[in-house]
C-alpha cells in the first residue's frame, strides 16, 4: 500500500548520467540504465529510498531533488539486505546516516498486558485475531518489530519464555486461547536460541489439543538481530 511521503525524483531531462550520485547514497537506492537518450540514473526501487536526500549534493546537473508524493513505504530492513548484497562496505555509512535522522518510531502495540500469564483468554483483542506469540527477547534484538509484526488493525500478541516460566501453564494457557478466542492464523517469532525453540512446540502442541485449523507461521531471529526465517 502507497503512502504519502518524501522520496528522491530524477528529472531524466537534466540527468547526463555520470554516476557521481550512486557512491552518494547509502541505501544505494539509485542504478545507471541505458535508455534511448542515453545513460540515465533511476530508483532500483522506491522502498529502498529514504527520502533524506544524501544524494542531492553531488548532482552537478542539479536532476535530483525531494519531493512529497505517493510511494512505497520506505523499508529499512530491505534496503539492508541490498546494501549487504551489492555494496557491505556502506553499511555502517548507511546505519550512522539513519540514526542521525532518525524520528521518533510510533508505537504499533494496541493492547495490555502482553505477558501470556497475564492475557485474558476471553480479551476482546484476541478474538479473531491474527495472534503473534514472541519470545520476550525477540523486541530487544529486532529493530524493526513494531513495524513488522505489530502493525495492523487486527493484531494481537502474547510474549513469554519457556525456559524461565513454566511451560505447563503456558500450554494451558494457548489451548484456552485457542478454544476461547479463535484467532484466524498465529505467528511465532522466536530467537535462534535452542531453548527459544520451545515456544514453537508448546504452541504446535495447543494447536493439536484444541483441535482448531488455523495458519501457523514461526519466524527465527538471530543474537545479531537479522531475520533468519
């Protein structure tokens, strides 16, 4: 879905193809294609630019500027993965480039508690919801979550650790989440930890008890912070 934001234009017109402003840009939002007048820059894609306008500087033709128009949503954890591909050596220029014009990230959890012991199987918010059971780590070591995984008019989430609470309950608990509220599809975020991985069986095993069909979904975080599955 487009929304209305900043983002890079390049007037082709203007644009001599020189290149000087690829090295500029540290999502590398920006390729050199051939066209029928020659040489010009273009976005790779409209989610890999920020809209910050690192680039801007470098054109000597001036064919760059900023403006406010419908696009993809800028995705940081894309343009990650790109940088990682085609140019490693700007990822640190990239990161210090996005923390210093960083903006306060609004806050996508529309519910409380979180803590599975604590959440209500008969809560409003988890009737037929698309659930994400989290493994208490997982917010602290993925940057992007809220955006991710929280946002969205119909989701709810659970947060718990298997290994230092008491996985008896959780299982109690899941089953009567199952049977009470009906969520329409369940997304496990897990870190890559062994121990994390019993979040997944506890809720494969309430899936199997309360003998409900529904989606189910397990994504692995690494120590590191990157998206394994």
């Amino acid at each position: 879905m487009k929304i209305t934001r900043k983002i890079i234009q390049i007037d082709e017109a203007l644009c001599n193809g020189c290149g000087q402003c690829l090295p500029s840009c540290p999502e590398q939002a920006i390729q050199l294609v051939e066209t029928p007048e020659g040489t010009k820059a273009r976005l790779v894609k409209e989610l890999y630019c920020d809209g910050l306008g690192a680039c801007l500087g470098t054109c000597p033709t001036g064919a760059l500027t900023i403006e406010e128009r419908e696009a993809d949503p800028y995705d940081d954890q894309a343009t990650i993965d790109r940088i990682k591909q085609v140019a490693p050596e700007l990822l640190e220029t990239h990161i210090k480039h996005i923390q210093e014009h960083a903006a306060p990230v609004q806050s996508e959890l529309r519910q409380w508690p979180v803590q599975l012991h604590l959440v209500p199987p008969t809560a409003p918010y988890l009737k037929n919801a698309e659930l994400l059971v989290c493994a208490d780590c997982v917010p602290f070591a993925y940057a992007n979550f809220h955006q991710e995984f929280l946002k969205g008019d119909n989701k709810a989430i659970v947060v718990g650790c298997p290994k230092l609470d008491d996985s008896q309950a959780y299982l109690e608990k899941f089953v009567q989440i199952l049977t009470v509220a009906h969520p329409r599809s369940i997304t496990i975020v897990n870190m890559e930890v062994p121990c994390c991985f019993g979040l997944v069986r506890l809720v494969e095993r309430a899936i199997e008890l309360s003998g409900e069909d529904l989606p189910l979904k397990t994504v692995t975080i690494s120590i590191r912070g990157d998206k394994l599955t």
